[in-house]
C-alpha cells in the first residue's frame, strides 16, 4: 500500500459515491470487491468486522468506511475514503438544493417529494425488518426489538438507554 | 419553515452542534435520532417534511443522512449551514472510528464485545423500525402513498430485489402517479 494505491482507491471510492442512490450500502458490495478480492488490502473477515462496528458505534452507518481506509493506508487512508464518499455526493446535494428552492412549489417538485415518500417510508421498514432478520436468533433478542419498538413509539424516552439496556443484557448473555 | 418564535436563530454554530448531537447519539445508524431532534425535540420539520426530505435525500447519490443536512442546514443558513451541519455529523465519528481502528488492530474481537454488539443491534432494529412506522403514521390518509410504501417494503426487504432496480422501477411511477393524482 503506497500513495498511489491510496490515490486510487480515493477515486474508486469517489465514484462509488455517485453510485450510492438510496444509501452507502447499496455500493458496499463493489467496495469489498474492490479492497478485499481485487486488491488484496484486507481479509474479508476484517471488512465484515469494519462494517459491524460501523454499525455499533456513534455517527452515520457509511462511517465504516473510515474504518476501512485506516485498515489500508493507515490515517491518510482514513481520510481519503470519507472525504471521497461525503465531498461528492455533498457538492451535488446542495446544487440540486440551490435549484430545487427556487422551484420548491413546482407541481413537479412537489408530486417528486410527494411520490417518493412513501416508497422512502417502505425501504426504512425493510431496512428495520433486514435487520431484524439478521441479527435475531431467538426469541428473546426478538422480544427485545418489539420492546424497543413499543418504548420508542409509545414513549418520548431516549433510545440511548434502551441501547445500553441491549447491551447490559448482551454482556449478561440474555441475548 | 421559520423558527417559531422564542426559538434561537437557527445559525450554522447551532447546525453544527445540532448535527454533532444527532452524530453522537446515532448507535446504529443516524435516522432514527435525526427524526427525534428535527421533528420530535426541535419542530424544525413537521413528519412529512421529514420524510419528503429523506426521499429526496435517498435519491440523490451519497449517505442519506449527509445529503439531508446537506438540504437542512442550507435551507436555514447558506452554503455555510450546510458544511457545518455535515461536519458536525461527520467529524466526531470519524475521530471515534480512528480511535475504534487502533483498538481493533491492537485488541481484535473479544468475546465481551461480541456478546454487547448482539444486544445493541436487536435494539437498533427495534429502532429503524420504530421510525418507519413514526413515518407512515404521518402519511395521507389514501390508499395510494400505502400501496407504495407497502410495495417497496416487500420488494426490498421481503423479496429483496437490487435497490437499484427496485427504486428505478418504483420511483417514476409513483411520481407519476402523484403528479397525475393532483389534477
């Protein structure tokens, strides 16, 4: 791993960035492709363990990226992989934002956000139900969700104590 | 879309903080507590809003959440609002993924960790969930916007198609749909 692999995996990275419409995961199958198999940079075990503690830890779940360029190239992997999946995408948000805001009430724009709320609404329950799927084995991990469910629905209590619940009964070996 | 009144300026040091606290707060994923501060805890958008801007948001490349405060903090403040809001959702994060790195590299898995990391995601599912349907209690009450989120919810998560075909065939004609609906 020298500059110019770093280099290039800022590129590749760059242009995933444009690809991931409805979310980072959508490319995260081309990005394991791209480090794990073409390259060589980590195992695949590594990039699966750099996914779940993105999904564990404080901050959008695209942050395991992070993860994975300072597995590759050290601090200036790191920054390398962020700033080519967020600087992208951000520059191209505000300029459809600047263009949309002048035209925020055009019938179009409207039937636009309109139209695709609900699909938007549809992908957040198969996210919450893929998830599901994949983390629970049993019923009391199950039961845990529907209880997290319930509490944040019914409730106005910080999601934050229901996590360290999770994880107190986790290290407890409830679940 | 102004502040009521009473409420502080919503200024790009209040994004960036704003931001930071949905970054920290956000153990398995951002979504779910951008919906808490934005609509629930600051009434800086009302339920649709939210979930029109997340619409938006997904279908514009990049990370959802970045593009949504991309759109948010331009909208109260400027480019200027916009770059402090991703930054505060981004730079915390990043340091907390350096710091995360370090220790992996030097520590590995322990099984500790493993047994903490299978309890928190149960929660974290429990979570998404919990804002999906916060987000549809919100919608019209028609059965078009529920055919739509009921398709897409067993395209992706039931049958689980490719996202990209699945939005490329859905989205077009639930535009359509909404803007023939109209008239």
């Amino acid at each position: 791993m020298d500059r110019s692999d770093t280099w290039s995996m800022f590129l590749h990275f760059s242009l995933l960035s444009f690809m991931a419409i409805g979310g980072v995961s959508a490319v995260l199958p081309d990005m394991q492709r791209y480090v794990v198999e073409a390259n060589h940079w980590m195992s695949a075990k590594q990039f699966a363990d750099a996914y779940a503690l993105g999904q564990a830890a404080p901050g959008p779940n695209m942050m395991f990226v992070t993860l994975v360029g300072y597995q590759v190239g050290g601090l200036i992997g790191a920054v390398a992989t962020t700033v080519a999946l967020t600087v992208p995408p951000f520059i191209f948000t505000l300029a459809i934002t600047r263009f949309t805001a002048n035209n925020a009430d055009a019938p179009l724009a409207v039937a636009i956000r309109r139209g695709l709320a609900p699909v938007t609404i549809g992908l957040m329950l198969a996210s919450g139900w893929v998830l599901l799927r994949s983390t629970d084995h049993d019923w009391r991990s199950l039961l845990l969700t529907l209880v997290t469910v319930a509490v944040v629905t019914q409730t106005r209590y910080s999601p934050l104590w229901l996590i360290a619940l999770g994880a107190g009964l986790g290290i407890a070996g409830v679940v | 879309m102004d502040a009521t009144p009473g409420q502080p300026a919503i200024d790009p040091p209040l994004l960036f903080v704003t931001f930071s606290q949905i970054s920290l707060s956000g153990f398995g994923g951002t979504l779910p507590w951008a919906y808490r501060m934005l609509v629930e805890r600051k009434a800086w958008l009302t339920q649709r809003e939210f979930a029109e801007t997340l619409a938006l948001g997904q279908l514009l490349p990049g990370p959802n959440v970045c593009n949504m405060a991309a759109m948010i903090g331009y909208r109260y403040a400027g480019y200027r609002g916009a770059f402090a809001a991703l930054a505060g959702l981004i730079v915390w994060p990043f340091l907390i993924m350096i710091v995360t790195a370090i220790l992996y590299q030097r520590y590995g898995e322990l099984p500790l960790v493993q047994q903490a990391l299978s309890g928190m995601s149960a929660v974290a599912a429990g979570l998404v969930l919990s804002t999906g349907i916060k987000m549809a209690s919100g919608m019209r009450r028609h059965w078009r916007p529920w055919l739509f989120a009921a398709l897409s919810f067993a395209a992706i998560g039931l049958l689980r198609w490719p996202l990209l075909a699945v939005v490329g065939a859905l989205a077009p004609v639930a535009v359509f749909v909404s803007w023939w609906s109209r008239r």
